[in-house]
C-alpha cells in the first residue's frame, strides 16, 4: 500500500531522514518507534506532503505520489493525525467532522447549504469515536483527550484507505490511553495504519510489524517480538551509538 | 421568528429600500436620495471586501483596485463600444474587474495575514498609479468624464430616482448572494481555510483555489460597484483606484464588524454620515472627515475588534444575564 | 537613446535608488524588529518633508531640516509605539491596522496645517548647481543623494555589525520574545526601533523634497507605494534586503519611465510578479510567519 525508497529530507545541515525505505502492505498496521529526534515526525510530514522531500519516492497504492501536493494526497486517501492538535478551535466538534466528510464531496456548491446528511455523519463518526454528547461543543472548549478523540474522528470521516497517526495517545492519562488503543485496534481491518508511538504497550497491542528509526535511519524491521528483542534498538534507547548495519 | 414571518420582513425592508425617493419625496430632499445612493454603493463594495477581510481570512487593502477597474471598463465601454446598454457595460465591467483580481490573485494567493496585506497594498497601488498615467486610455489625474448614460433598452437609469433604484436593486441582490454564500459549503470551506488552513488542506481541500476564487469573486462584485459608482457621477476618478478607497472600505468592514452580514451594511452607513454630514457642521475650511475617520478607527481596532455587530452582540448578552 | 542619455538615465536611477534605501530602510526595520508593517510611514515620509518645510521657512537652513525633521518624526514614533502600538503586542496584523489609522489622521492634520498646494523645497546653496559629466551637466545634488544613500547604508552596516546596540537589533529581529526573557527591556527597544524608522522617514522626506516636491498624495506615490515595493522585491525585516530592492527598483522606475512613459509602472508591476512568483520571500529576505 505504502512503499518508500530511499527517503531522505535535509534541513539545512541536519539530515533529518537519511535514506529511509520501507514498505507497508494494505490493512498492516505498522508502528513506527524510535528515540527523540530519529525523524519519526518528519517521515509523516514527508509522507503527507507537508514538508517536501530532498530525495527519494513515495507510491500510494502503487500510485507514484512524490509530486503530489498535500491536498491532492489527502484525497488519494491518504489521513494525518496530528502529534500536536490541528483543528478548527471555534467550531464545534460536529462541524469539525462535517468538513471532513464534505472535503469527499469538493466544496463548490456555492450556494447550497450543508445538506442534513453530513452533519447526521458526523454524528455518526462522533458516536463511534466515543464523544457522543459532545457534537455541539466547541473544539477548544473540550479536554485534552477528546481533542485528540475528535482528531481522529476527523481523520475516519474521510473515509481513508491510510490513517497516520502521529503519537496519538501523547499527553493523555493511562484511561485515555487505553480508550483510544482499543479505538484503533477496532478500526477496520482493509484501512491500512502507520502509527508513531512512544508508548509500547500501544505499539504491542496494535503493531504487526514494528519498525524503529535513529538518525533519520533504519536500524531494526520486524514484528513486535522481533524488535523486543533487539540488542541494538534496547541499545539506541539507551543512548548507546550504534552503527547500522 | 418563524421563517416565513422573517422572509416577509426581510422583503418589506427590501421594498421599502429600493423605493425610498419615491415614499420620501415629502419630506427628504434630493440630496438625502444621493447620500443613501452612495451609502449602499460602498455598502456592496464593502460587503464584497467582507468576503475576503471576514470570511476568508484574507485581509486585503487592495480592493480598490477592483473597484476602480470596473468604473474605468464601465465608463471606457460606454464610450468606446458607443453603447450604453446596461447589460454592456455592466457586464465590461465585471468582466475587467474579474480578470484583474484573477491576476493580482494568482501572484499574491498564496501568502497571509500581513505579508498578504502588503502585497494587495502594493499591488493595487501600483495599478492606481499605471490608471493615474495612463492619459490617453483613462484620463489620467482628470479622470474620465462623461461616463454614458446607463440604458436598459429604451429606459434611461440615469434619472437620478432610477438611478437610485438600480442601485439599491443590485444591493439587495448581493445581500442575498453574500448571506446565501454564508450558509453554503463553499462559505463554510471558506471559514476553514481562514481559521486552519493546514488542516483544510491534510483534508483534502486546495485552499490556494479556495482562496483565489474567493479573491476573484470579491474582485468582480467590487467592479459591479464601481460601475454603478461611475454610472451615478458620471465620471471616474483615478482616486476610485487609490489606497484612500481601499482604506475606506476597509475600515468600514472592520468599524461595522467583519464577517457578518450587518456588519459592512451598518458600516457603511456610519461611513457615509461621516463623510457626508460631519463637513456640513464643520466649518468649510476645516477638513478633518479622514482624520476623525482614522481616530474611529483606531479606537475599534485597540477596544471593539468585532465592530459595532460586536458590540450590539455584547450588549445583548449583557441586557440578558440581567 | 545616446549613451549620454543612458548615462544620465542610470545615474537617475541610482540617486533614485538611493533615496529608496533611505526611505525603505525605517519600514524593513520596524518590521524585521517587530513583525509590523507600519503603513504610517509614508505619512512620516510626507510629515518629514513638510516640517523640514517650515523649518527652511523659519530659518533657511536645509542642513538644519535635515537634522529637525528626522528628530522631531523620531520623537513621534517614541511617543506612538506605548500610546498604541503596545497596548496590541502580540497582535501583530491589529497594529498594522491601527498604522493605517494613524497614517490617516496625520495625512488629513497636514493638509489642515499646511494647506493642500504644491509646494517645493529648493536644493540647499552650495548643492543647486550642476556639475559637468560625461555627456553635459548633471545636477549637484542627485549625486549628494546618491552620496547620502551610500554612506547611510555603511554607516548602518557598521552600527548593525560592529556595535552593541546593532547586535540588539540583530538579535531582536531574530527573536524578540527571547531578548526579553534575557532581561532586556524590550518596551525601550520596541520605542526606540519604532522612533528610528520614523526619523529615517522624515529624514527620507527631507532629502527628496528637493527632487520630488512637497504635495498632498506624496505619502502614497512615491512614499509607501515604493517603500513596498523595494521591500518585497529585495526581502522584508533585512538591511541586505532593502539594498537589494532599492537598487533594483530605482533604476527599474527610472529607465521604465524613460521607456514606457505612461504606462512605465507596469515595469514595476511585473518585476513585483516575478519575484513573487519565483521568490516569495523577496529577493534576500527571510519570511516570519506573522498573522
């Protein structure tokens, strides 16, 4: 579904991404972990088409989408959870998801008024997400956690066929936590799903496969087992250098 | 207020708007038929600024660029097309205002917030001075006088009631098209883009598209004022095109209260009473309208940022804790 | 065209560029410090021109303007950045507007006070000859402008890089906050950095009322319309930037109008799109995200 090659996104001095290539197949999900600074953001951001890469190929669906603006990625299918919240702060949640379920639809119909159908979604989508109740509130007058409830409601609303998620339990309680990781683990088995996680526990209940990054590099590929028991990923969260093979 | 009630409401005031000389004859002279002509005139400009400014999150002073575009294609048409069909030289004057906005847009589209002011700013000053040199085509410093008379068929709108009616027919109708937009997805989308234009576009939405067909449509609607501008004197000026206008205009979405619908309306309204009746009660030598313009203005942007609708809406929230 | 014209053409657009620079400069710095666009400015421009004005009226001293009118621009900007300016901080697009309001109610105060006629400000004695050049005479004092701009832009460079207050100002345009949290006191700064692009307004109206005339819609055409333009092109919030843009656009004007007469704007129109199109940010300017 996802396949990157030779990935790699410069700032400046810093090699933020130094070659990264790795493949997702559909409705994998895929966690990718890695200490503070190994580029787990800027590979979403590259893959989202947010930031652009220096060098390298991204194919969606064995489509080629390296030249692709954000935009025109997002509706290849292609969803982003924020690692920090991005949503319409003075809106209320259920017209945050209303625009995410009319983006489908394109919104130059200029004189039509939303139809009921996408707010009735909305709700919906809401509903599953666990914030039934709470479709009127503003989004900045909700918590922490149902902020990045709704975050991924806005996400699902797009119906997309690869859902990024950019540490999605970061700041909550253990409750939360464990509310949302079963939220993920329940979603559809044909979406496919990139995860960037600090918290292992998540990363052990979702992953398939696991892979870690240090540098801007690879450094372990595998399933979760696998990496468990990796001297040089235990090595790298420890602090240790560490020479990629 | 039940719909219908409201509907019937909204088209009496309408009514009453559109035939105001013919009801106030008695009583008001034919300068207050002008004073209220010019106020709508700047109310549908303003109301096309308000697109950008409130809606869209786009601050633009360059909209008098447009604004000045359709006045001069108005006036050039009638004169150089010899004929003063409304239809014409309406349409000339959108169409001129249109394609301008879709060039300034395309190049200025793509920045925000203060960066984008500058370049409209700069921009629509730089068409300003090209209108302000340009003898041959617009006149230059003199302007362009003898703008034609604007004809449907055989009735002649430059009788100064009929010009009036025109114009308040075209207010009203870009009223409804200004508030039917609101409601729409597209003004929705529109309110993304201005409130959080990176998550607009991880959705899906091209918000430079978004934007620039805003832009134009903004364009275009401030060119059909400034036609019915130059339809009601006759006459272009340069200045039509010049920051002073696009100032003007501004300050009356921001005074009345950006991104509602009442907003730019009241605005104008204070605008041109400012403008109108403040220089009767001065003493004539005393030309100070732009300055008390100006002291208004900065006491909204430092204590009421939403405008008089900001106020009235505080107001009321007060008036009902009580 | 004879190469003499060229000549005098290109210097033309130099001494223009110049007075560009000394006008543009007091903009790219409040912004560059700041993150605010001061739309007064070409209302200080014009304001500078006028006091200087009355101060030739009353003295017949030009060199005594040019000292006054700077001075009496800077004392403004230090009394309007606390007045209003600093009860938005933070709120950068608000006070650009509020800018606007000021420029609005100085340009209407000038016209109450010294009418609204064109008047003109003659070259000072000693500096209204011409000299001769290759291909004929050539005004004294454009090469004085041409002078002036040079040495101010050195003189900027060296206050900008080899002094204390020039490492302030480079370390504010950075990040001001952070200045700050360091214990500087960023009200004075803020004042001063505001009360400085105000004097090089003024100062900026002085020099050109002798080339340009002292006329109501001077804050426009040429003050904030240039003043714009040079910073776009060349890059806001830089010193390098305003070089840059000054330099480009004063010959650009010169030679377009030469060239194009009536429509000679248009040549600025289109190098305003094509830096936009190719390079955003201007020529060597770095972007702050500023809303």
């Amino acid at each position: 579904m996802i396949e990157i090659r030779e990935l790699r996104r410069a700032f400046g001095g810093v090699v933020a991404l130094d070659g990264v290539s790795l493949t997702v197949a559909e409705g994998e999900r895929r966690a990718v972990i890695g200490p503070n600074g190994a580029g787990k953001t800027t590979l979403i951001n590259v893959l989202t088409g947010e930031i652009a890469q220096t060098a390298g190929m991204i194919r969606l669906a064995g489509r080629d989408i390296t030249r692709l603006r954000s935009w025109q990625r997002a509706r290849l299918g292609l969803a982003h959870v924020y690692q920090r919240t991005e949503l319409f702060a003075l809106l209320s949640a259920r017209d945050n998801v209303a625009l995410a379920v009319a983006a489908r639809e394109g919104p130059y119909r200029v004189f039509r008024a939303p139809p009921r159908a996408e707010y009735s979604e909305a709700d919906t989508v809401l509903g599953r997400v666990g914030l039934a109740g709470r479709e009127d509130a503003a989004a900045r007058a909700l918590s922490h956690g149902e902020r990045r409830q709704l975050e991924l409601a806005v996400a699902l609303a797009q119906r997309p066929r690869v859902l990024l998620l950019d540490e999605p339990t970061a700041g909550m309680s253990p409750l939360e936590t464990a509310r949302i990781a079963e939220l993920i683990a329940g979603l559809d088995r044909a979406l496919t799903i990139l995860i960037v996680e600090h918290d292992m526990d998540v990363v052990f209940r979702l992953a398939d496969r696991v892979t870690v990054l240090h540098e801007g590099r690879i450094i372990a590929d595998g399933t979760a087992a696998d990496v468990r028991g990796d001297v040089r990923v235990h090595d790298v969260y420890l602090g240790k250098a560490v020479t990629v093979a | 207020m039940r719909p219908f009630l409201r509907w019937a409401l909204v088209a009496a005031a309408a009514a009453a708007l559109v035939t105001f000389p013919y009801w106030s004859a008695p009583w008001a002279s034919r300068f207050a038929t002008t004073v209220v002509r010019d106020a709508l005139i700047l109310a549908i400009f303003a109301l096309s600024l308000d697109l950008l400014v409130g809606r869209a999150g786009m601050p633009s002073l360059g909209h008098a660029a447009f604004f000045g575009a359709g006045a001069y294609a108005a006036g050039i048409a009638s004169q150089r097309l010899a004929t003063d069909q409304l239809p014409v030289t309406l349409g000339a004057a959108a169409l001129v205002a249109a394609l301008l906005a879709l060039l300034i847009g395309v190049l200025v589209v793509r920045s925000e917030g203060i960066f984008f002011l500058m370049l409209t700013l700069a921009l629509a000053q730089i068409v300003f001075a090209i209108a302000f040199q340009w003898t041959a085509v617009t006149g230059g410093s003199n302007g362009l006088a003898g703008v034609g008379r604007p004809m449907l068929a055989s009735l002649d709108f430059s009788a100064p009631d009929l010009m009036y009616v025109l114009v308040a027919v075209t207010f009203v109708l870009v009223a409804l098209a200004v508030w039917g937009l609101a409601r729409s997805t597209y003004g929705r989308a529109l309110i993304g883009v201005r409130e959080n234009e990176r998550r607009m576009r991880a959705l899906g939405y091209d918000t430079a598209r978004l934007r620039l067909s805003a832009f134009v449509l903004a364009g275009t609607i401030a060119g059909i004022a400034g036609a019915l501008s130059a339809y009601s004197t006759r006459f272009v000026s340069a200045q039509d095109a010049g920051l002073g206008n696009s100032v003007r205009a501004f300050v009356t979405v921001l005074v009345g209260g950006a991104g509602t619908l009442g907003g730019p309306i009241l605005g104008s309204a204070l605008v041109s009473l400012i403008e109108r009746v403040v220089p009767s009660l001065l003493p004539t030598d005393l030309r100070i309208s732009d300055a008390i313009l100006g002291i208004i203005f900065i006491a909204f942007v430092l204590f009421a940022r939403q405008g008089m609708v900001g106020l009235g809406r505080f107001a009321l929230l007060r008036v009902s804790r009580r | 065209m004879t190469a003499e014209l060229v000549f005098q053409q290109a210097l033309n657009g130099l001494s223009f560029g110049a007075l560009l620079f000394i006008l543009a400069s007091g903009l790219s710095l409040v912004f560059g410090m700041m993150d605010v666009v001061n739309l007064a400015h070409g209302a200080f421009y014009m304001l500078g021109a006028y006091v200087a004005l009355s101060v030739v009226q009353l003295t017949g001293s030009f060199w005594l303007a040019m000292l006054a009118a700077p001075f009496a621009l800077g004392l403004l900007g230090f009394a309007l950045e606390p007045l209003l300016l600093r009860r938005l901080r933070g709120r950068h697009l608000d006070q650009v507007l509020l800018t606007i309001g000021v420029s609005l109610v100085i340009v209407d105060v000038i016209g109450q006070v010294w009418g609204r006629e064109v008047r003109s400000l003659s070259a000072p004695a000693g500096l209204d000859g011409s000299v001769a050049l290759i291909g004929g005479v050539y005004p004294v004092y454009r090469l004085f402008v041409m002078a002036f701009g040079v040495a101010l832009a050195v003189a900027m460079a060296l206050v900008y890089r080899r002094t204390k207050i020039g490492m302030l100002i480079r370390a504010g345009v950075e990040d001001a906050e952070m200045l700050g949290a360091l214990g500087v006191n960023t009200n004075r700064l803020f004042a001063s950095t505001f009360a400085t692009g105000a004097a090089l307004a003024g100062l900026a109206g002085v020099i050109a009322a002798p080339v340009f005339g002292v006329q109501p819609g001077m804050d426009t055409d040429p003050g904030l319309l240039y003043s714009l333009v040079v910073v776009v092109v060349g890059g806001l919030g830089t010193l390098s930037g305003a070089v840059a843009g000054s330099v480009l656009v004063g010959p650009a004007d010169t030679f377009g109008k030469v060239l194009f007469q009536d429509v000679a704007l248009a040549v600025i129109f289109a190098i305003v799109a094509l830096v936009l199109l190719l390079k955003p940010t201007g020529l060597l300017g770095r972007i702050r995200i500023a809303r």
